[in-house]
C-alpha cells in the first residue's frame, strides 16, 4: 500500500535524523530547513511522528501475500 511506503520513508528519515542528534548533535531536518522552530522543520517533524502512529496499524495487521 503506498501510504505503508511513505510512511516508511519519513520513519526512515527520522531514525537517521535521531540517530545523527543522538551520535553528532546534529540535527539534520532544522539545519536543512532554517531551525527547529521554522514552519517547515515543524511541519516534517509532525509528518514523521504521523507516519509513526500510522505504523502502530501494521502491528495489528494480517500478512499479506505476494501475488504468484
């Protein structure tokens, strides 16, 4: 499903993210988009936090099978 896909994307995004705040102090998405607080950064942070809420669902969902 495409949304499964996008949200994967921006949870990928945020990991790498964490990881370069947690390993270098550095924060990838505010220093591409002009700080934590600009519209933008916010914006993307809260689109990640949504993909993770929306990742809860594929715990709970049934495997599906590939086409043959």
């Amino acid at each position: 499903m495409l949304l499964d896909r996008i949200a994967l994307i921006l949870m990928i995004v945020g990991a790498l993210n964490w990881g370069g705040i947690g390993l270098f102090q550095f924060d990838a998405v505010a220093w591409l988009f002009g700080g934590q607080g600009a519209a933008i950064s916010r914006i993307i942070y809260t689109l990640v936090a949504l993909a993770g809420v929306w990742s809860i669902s594929l715990l709970f969902r049934e495997p599906q099978r590939a086409s043959e």
